[in-house]
C-alpha cells in the first residue's frame, strides 16, 4: 500500500504527522517506535517548512514478512529536489495489525492528538520503568561499588599484613642465623682456646679470634701485674671491671650493653668506645678483656657473647695456669728424683730425660742405675701410668722401693714381681711398665727382665742391632698376680745396650714398632770409637733423629749401657 501526501503549510503538516501515526499503528508498529517516528517526522517536517516550498511524504508498506513502513520526504517539484536534501526512515512492525479508523480534518486531528497522548503516555511509562531500572541498576553499581572498595580495603590490609608477616619472618630468620653464627663462633673459638695448655698461645689467640669481626683492637691484662701487649697501664673502666668482677663501658654516650656498667670516658681507645670485660673465675677475676667496637658501637647480642666468650677464655687461662705450676711442680721432682749415674769400672752409662712439650703428659717416665750388695749393677728404667704431679709423686715411691728391694739381692725378675705386687696394693688403678738390667764385673752374660715395657735394644761390636724381643710380663700393679721371668743374653765388650721409654719411639699415627726400627737403625750407625769415648754425645745423637720429626706429646728417658772394650 502506497500513501503520498502534500506539505505545504503546519496544517498539512499535522495531518501528515496524524496519518503517518495512524498507518504506523494499522501496521503494526510499537508505539515507542511510533512515537519516536512522530518525533524525527516533525522534526524533518518543521525543517521543510522552515526552507519553505511544497513537500511530498511518501508512506509505503510491503507486504513482506518483516511488514516494513517507509516514510520518504522529498521537494514536490523535481527540478528542486537536485538542490533540497531528502529524508529516509523505516520502521518494523512487531504487532499485529489493526484497522485505522479515523477520518482526515480537524475532527481526525483532535482523535490523533488524543491518540498521541496516549503514545506518549506509554513512552512515559516505559521511561518511568527505564528510570525505575536505571535506579536499580545504579543502587546496584554503587553496592557493588562499595563491594569493590571494602574488598579492595581487605585485600590491602591483607596485602600489608602480610608484609608485616614477611617482614617478621625475615627479621626472625635473620635473628636465627645471627644467633646460629654467633654459638658457632663460641664453639669454634673454645675449642680453638682450649686445645693448648699454654698461657701465652691462649693470650695470643684472642686477638686473632675476635678481630675484625667483633673487635677493632683487643688487649688482655692478668690480674699478676703481667700483661700481654706492651703499652700503657689498664684504664680506670678496666681497673673497675678487675676490681668489681663485672663488664664496664666508657664511652662519650652511655652503651645500653646488657649486663654493662657505663663509664665516663677514660681518654684512651684514641677516643673510641671501651669495653672492660673481666675474666672471671670462682676465686677471683684473672684480668681484664679490653676491647673497641669495630663500628661506631656493639650490637647489644654481640656484646652478651663476648662477655661469654671472655668466660670461656678464663676458664682456658686458669687451666693452663694451673697445669703450668703442676707441671714444674713435677717435672721438678722428677729431676730431682734423677740422682747421678755411678761409674763402674768397665761399664759407661749415659741417659737423658725430656719433659713432654706440651700437654699433660710430664712426670710418669723415669731412670735409675744402682749396685747391689754383691757388685753387680741395676740399671732400670720405666713408666708409670697417668701423668703430672700424681704420676711424679709415684715414680719416685717406686724408685725408691726398688732401692730397698735391691738391697736383698735379688733378680730383675724377682725385683719387677716385688714391685708388681707392691704398686698392686699401694695404688689399685695406677700401673707402671719397666725394664730392668743387671750388669756383673767381668760376666759377659746381661741378666735382663721387663713388664710390659718396650723391649731392649742391643748392639753388639760388629754394628749388628738385635731387638731383646723375649716374652715379658704383663704391667705392673695389674689385678693380676704375676711372677715376672728374666731373660739372659751375651753382652761381648764393645756392646751398648739402649734402653727407653714409649715416648722415645711411639706415633700415634704409626705405632710402636716403626719406631723400635729407627732406634735400632741409629744405634747401629754410631761409630764404634764414639762410642766408647762419648756416650753421652752418643744419646744426644740417638735423640735428635728420632724426635726432631713430630712435637713431643710424653715424657721421654733413655739410657744407654756400654761395655768397655780392651784397651777402651
């Protein structure tokens, strides 16, 4: 259906506006698109109006399944329409159709107009639900707006809790490892402390323990008047931390150290912070540990372990004190327990004893050579089990009750069977090893016995060196009883018997018999004129070879026999 309509003044205009209203809503065409087809109608009408001149409007149905309206808007001459724009629109129906009704004039006009306010009633309504939705929905953005920012919030607050939570861990992880390397530092440091016996090396080590990690400078002062770095007299912090047993620190601004007393500054420390540590023991401080900070000042935990580390090194200083005064104590006694050799004719003696270097083990190791009634000489030579002044002290009542058991005659072996059984009762867990060697004028024959002992070693006139390997008794003092065997071997003039203690030729890492063999390999290489001129540069010799490789870690005595050839 084709409907063409003129446009010549607002009348025809309205009545267009009307029809095309009415045929929209015959066609089926929603009334929201209707109204907004009213809308842009008028609109391109009262344009046309305005540029003056006769329109056309043509409005077209067709028949097709979609059942489309055109409206087109053109200039009713032709020869205009080159030079005045067209209007164009197409609206679809979605309604089934109704029949117009209505006629044309102002009595249709009045029936459109009240029509159209029925249109637009609608579009208000569907304005009024569009507001409605509108709303919700913007009630429904700003809730969710506000979701958003509260879980924004919590995700924050979560974000930088966790932060702190990290922080923290890191922060303890870093408390833990400087915790874990200062106590490896205090094992590490003790044991390097304690592993010596000597005063002087433990002093020395501390600088090199605690700087520059710890200390920038470190100054150890004994409470003996000695101290152990040449320089001035102690600070007054340090002669209060001495006096007083407790840690003091001077600097220009209070420490905060805990445990710490403050100072004033004492003008020492070339104007660096001081810190006084006493070393402590249960009798009274040993001296004063002063050291500077590395930086500006100590960390409070660093400052608790050096005043721990300075604990542990007293207790190594009060030990090596201790053992030094043992060990001359000991080592005095038993020199003096080493009486001088007798001379006898045909037969030269030499011996030689050498304290242990370092360690406990002085004063077990022991010598002596002695007549008989009958003339005969006992030359023996032992070791008593433990070591210091205990050790010394048993020595010497073994020598000396093997004295009194000499002077009832007797054999080596029955001498080493009194003395078992007397260390036996006189002292049940210490046991002792000798080796003793009887000598008669004139009697090539060498009567010899030994408990446990290294075995002799001779050399005969022709440099052979025989080992006296002959099964000896069990150690003297065992809960065992014994009777101890002597042993015979020919001693040609010219011969040199060696006898030793352990320490002579004993390694921990190689043992006893490697050493025998080197012994015996020394012994044979003397000349044979030395010795019969010079024993005792002959024991020096038989020393040096045999200990110049390794640190004496025991007491060391040997004694050689020599008998004098004809013509010696």
């Amino acid at each position: 259906m084709k409907r063409v309509l003129h446009i010549a003044s607002p009348t025809d205009a309205a009545l267009a506006r009307v029809t095309t209203a009415r045929l929209a809503a015959a066609h089926g065409v929603p009334a929201l698109e209707r109204t907004r087809l009213a809308t842009e109608l008028s609109a391109q009408l009262r344009e046309c109006l305005t540029k003056g001149g006769s329109w056309r409007l043509t409005l077209e149905t067709d028949g097709t399944e979609e059942r489309a309206l055109h409206a087109v808007v053109v200039p009713s001459d032709p020869e205009r329409s080159a030079v005045r724009a067209s209007w164009r629109t197409t609206v679809t129906s979605t309604e089934a159709a109704v029949a117009a009704d209505g006629t044309d004039g102002p009595t249709g006009l009045a029936e459109a107009l009240l029509g159209a306010d029925e249109d637009t009633a609608l579009v208000l309504e569907k304005l009024r639900q569009q507001e409605e939705l509108t709303e919700f929905h913007r009630e429904e953005l700003h809730q969710t707006n506000q979701g958003v920012l509260a879980l924004h919030a919590e995700l924050d607050a979560a974000g930088r809790a966790q932060r702190e939570a990290f922080a923290a861990e890191r922060h303890a992880r870093e408390e833990a490892e400087s915790a874990r390397r200062r106590l490896r530092f205090l094992a590490d440091a003790s044991a390097v402390l304690t592993s010596s016996l000597n005063l002087d090396a433990i002093v020395r080590r501390l600088p090199g323990l605690l700087v520059p990690e710890y200390a920038r400078t470190v100054d150890v002062w004994l409470s003996d008047g000695e101290d152990r770095r040449p320089s001035e007299a102690p600070t007054p912090a340090a002669a209060i931390a001495a006096r007083t047993g407790r840690p003091q620190y001077s600097g220009a601004t209070p420490g905060g150290l805990p445990g710490v007393v403050d100072q004033p500054p004492s003008g020492s420390g070339h104007g660096r912070p001081l810190l006084c540590i006493p070393l402590p023991t249960p009798r009274a401080p040993l001296g004063v540990l002063t050291l500077t900070p590395p930086g500006d000042r100590w960390d409070p935990d660093d400052a608790v372990m050096l005043i721990e580390l300075a604990r542990r090194a007293s207790t190594a200083i009060d030990h090596a004190r201790r053992y030094e005064v043992n060990r001359d104590i000991a080592e005095t006694l038993q020199r003096a327990l080493m009486t001088d050799l007798p001379t006898t004719p045909g037969l030269r003696i030499a011996a030689r004893y050498l304290p242990a270097t370092h360690g406990l083990n002085v004063g077990g190791d022991w010598y002596d050579a002695f007549r008989q009634p009958d003339g005969s000489l006992i030359a023996v030579i032992g070791d008593v089990t433990g070591h210091g002044l205990r050790a010394a002290v048993m020595m010497g009542q073994l020598r000396t009750a093997l004295r009194a058991y000499a002077v009832d005659g007797g054999s080596p072996g029955q001498l080493l069977t009194r003395l078992h059984t007397f260390l036996h009762h006189l002292q049940p867990d210490l046991y002792a090893t000798a080796v003793i060697a009887r000598f008669r004028p004139g009697d090539p024959e060498l009567t010899w016995a030994a408990a446990g002992h290294p075995p002799p070693v001779l050399r005969t006139p022709d440099g052979r060196v025989h080992t006296l390997a002959a099964k000896p008794g069990a150690m003297l003092g065992i809960p065992l009883k014994q009777d101890i065997g002597d042993h015979t071997v020919r001693m040609p003039p010219g011969s040199t018997l060696a006898l030793y203690t352990d320490g002579l030729v004993e390694r921990r890492a190689l043992g006893i018999d490697p050493g025998i063999a080197r012994l015996g390999d020394v012994l044979g290489g003397l000349d044979a004129d030395r010795l019969a001129t010079d024993l005792d540069g002959c024991a020096e010799g038989l020393l040096h070879p045999l200990l110049s490789d390794s640190e004496r870690d025991d007491d060391v005595c040997l004694l050689l026999c020599h008998i004098a050839a004809d013509g010696d």
